[in-house]
C-alpha cells in the first residue's frame, strides 16, 4: 500500500499485525473497557431495524418487548450474535400512549416512557 507523506513524497505502508501494532495518539482511548454488556440502539422502527441487522450480522431474538407482551409506551428487541448483544427500542406514538395511559389510570403497574421520548 502506497500512501502521500505530509511533504508531498509517496512511502510505502505494511501491514504489521496485532502484536506489531503502535497506537499514534494514545489519548484516544479515554478509558479502559474490556466488553460492552449490550449496545441499545434509539430508532423510529425498532422491527423493521432489528429484522435488517438480524439478517445482515446473523444475530437471533433472543427477548422481546412490545404490545404482544403487555408493553404500550415502546417496543424493544434484542439480538444477539456471539458475545454482542444489540438492543432495538423505539416509542410507540404519543397517542397509542396517551390512550393507554388513559384506560390504566389507575394502574400502578404501567411502565414508564423510554428515554428519550420522540
């Protein structure tokens, strides 16, 4: 791989490997992390988006959230592939809520809205 120096002069790049390899800026890293619990993604179709990356990345449903479960603010999905787990979550419309909130009034039990509130 050839690539343009800062003056203008073309060197030549090589692959060096893992064990080989020297960060250029060690202050991009702001802190030690070793694996992420889960990533949660904020979306307008949590469905559609998790169906797409399901397919795309081979990842499986392994919970749900939604309507079918009891759940009337928001809708989440979670899929997982090896040792990542992505979390799909997206609201349902202020007025499906609205008139959920409405019809348990008086029920304890109702969930709270997701964060953040579109």
């Amino acid at each position: 791989m050839v690539s343009e120096g800062e003056n203008g002069t073309a060197h030549t790049r090589k692959l060096v490997g893992h064990a080989a390899f020297k960060r250029h800026n060690p202050l991009s890293d702001k802190f030690a992390s070793h694996k992420f619990e889960h990533v949660e993604f904020y979306c307008g179709d949590a469905t559609t988006t998790s169906r797409r990356f399901g397919y795309g990345l081979g990842m499986t449903l392994i919970a749900k959230s939604d309507q079918g479960t009891g759940n009337h603010r928001f809708c989440s999905y979670v899929m997982r592939s090896g040792d990542i787990t992505f979390t799909f979550t997206a609201p349902y419309s202020i007025t499906a809520a609205a008139t959920h909130t409405a019809a348990t009034a008086n029920d304890s039990s109702s969930t709270p809205p997701p964060i953040p509130w579109f």
